[in-house]
C-alpha cells in the first residue's frame, strides 16, 4: 500500500484500476501534453502575479501588462519541451493564445474584487493573495494534497479546462481538499471553489454528504490497493481508453498482444 495516496490517485482508480496500476505501482510516468504543460505555465504565471508586493491606482491595465509578459516569459522557458511534443505550430498558437485569455479573465476578475472593497489597491490585493500551494499530508487519510489558495474559510483551485462542469472526479478532489483542510486547520471549509480560468468561479458547498461519501471513497481505494498483484486492478474500459484526439498512456500496455 502507498503511504500517501492524492486526489488524482484516488480518481485514477476510480476511473480504471489498471491505469492505477500503471501509473502508481509500476511507476510507469506517463508522458507530459500540452495540456499538462500549459497548466503548469498558467499556474506558474498566477503565482509570479500574487508575489507582487504593490500596485497603482491603475492596476487593471497595470496587471493585464505584468500577466502578458509572465505569459511570454514562462512560455518561452518551456517552448523547447512544447515543440518536443511534435505539435503543428497553428494548434501551439491556438494554446497560447487561450492561455492569454485565460489570464486576462483572471484580471478581469481579480480587479473586480479589489473594486468591491473600500481599501487601497495594494491592500485590496494582498487579501486576495491568501495561502499558497498549501501542501497538507493526513497521516489519518493517508492522504497528500496540494491546495492552490487557502484562505480561513475558503479553498480555490484553479483550472484550465475546456469545460466548466463540476463533475464527479472535481467533487471527490474538492471533498478530499475539504478533508485535507480540516486536518491543518481543525474545522471544515464553508465552500471550495473551482477557479475555472476560462470561464469563472463556481462555488461547492462542503456539505456532511460530500464529506462521508469522500470519506467512503478513501476508504474503498485503500482497501483496495494495498496488494501489488496485477490481476487485482481488472481493466474498466470506457471513453478514457481512446477518444477522437487522443488516447490514455497506457492503452498499448492494456490493448497490445504483448499486454505487458
């Protein structure tokens, strides 16, 4: 059994036992796409924004400036690694220009915040900054996680996905944030909030039913993981084996003759 599982291992089995297998017995790395890369580029940038220490009276355009360059700077530091996924170069400028938006959505709804207070801009924008990349380690759950912003009420996750649906595998991760957040802080948060960079913020209530089914959930995946033995994580075949644009990682290992 691992010491620490995570929200995204925890739905890793959820989703397919095997690909669980793959990925956190075997260790089998899978490798990075330009959609793992450009969240890392988008929350690397959003982190550069929050260690701002001022801003002006004209911080809107001021931040709008600051997060385009960021953007270009951190793309560029990992342009090499990009173009090593042997993409076309109109789908890397589509990427990179959704990445633009993405940010300046961010501005636009951070300046709205600081709009809505009654103190200076620097002010306004320091108590937006909350806790960053929080790592909490539950030796109880056995579980790792990493909030993004914590605030003494509130979690905020950012994401970059295409849709901005609260599925089934954001509620566990937001319930296992929940969780996670009462073992450092020794109460439950009021709500956590996916940060949808394309789309707006959604809020979840933590409610006593997202926690006990979150807590059921830790419950079976650890029961379930403990041994090392193949046969012990059938397949789950679905959409996530192959899809119109792509293909799970590990869909030669589980569909090839070899089937190793």
């Amino acid at each position: 059994m691992r010491e620490f599982e995570s929200p995204s291992s925890i739905n890793t089995y959820l989703l397919c036992p095997r690909k669980y297998y793959y990925r956190y017995i075997k260790n089998i790395t899978p490798p990075e796409d330009i959609i793992l890369i450009r969240g890392k580029i988008i929350h690397k940038v959003i982190e550069e924004l929050f260690s701002i220490k001022e801003i002006s009276n004209n911080y809107e355009f001021e931040l709008k400036i600051i997060a385009l360059d960021l953007l270009n700077k951190v793309w560029n530091n990992n342009l090499e690694t990009i173009k090593s996924l042997n993409l076309n170069e109109t789908l890397i400028k589509t990427y990179y220009e959704e990445s633009k938006e993405m940010l300046l959505n961010w501005v636009n709804y951070t300046s709205g915040k600081i709009k809505q207070t009654n103190l200076s801009p620097t002010e306004s924008f320091n108590t937006l900054r909350g806790e960053r990349e929080v790592t909490i380690f539950s030796p109880v759950l056995g579980i790792r996680g990493v909030l993004d912003t914590v605030f003494d009420d509130k979690i905020i996750d950012y994401k970059t996905s295409s849709r901005d649906d609260i599925t089934d595998e954001y509620k566990l991760q937001l319930g296992i944030y929940a969780l996670l957040f009462r073992e450092k802080y020794k109460k439950l948060p009021s709500y956590v909030s996916l940060y949808f960079l394309k789309f707006g913020e959604k809020e979840v209530k933590i409610t006593e039913d997202l926690i006990k089914e979150t807590e059921e959930k830790i419950l079976f995946v650890k029961s379930k993981t403990i041994t090392k033995e193949k046969e012990e994580y059938p397949q789950k075949t679905g959409w996530h084996c192959k899809w119109s644009t792509g293909k799970c990682p590990y869909f030669e290992l589980c569909f090839s003759n070899k089937n190793s």
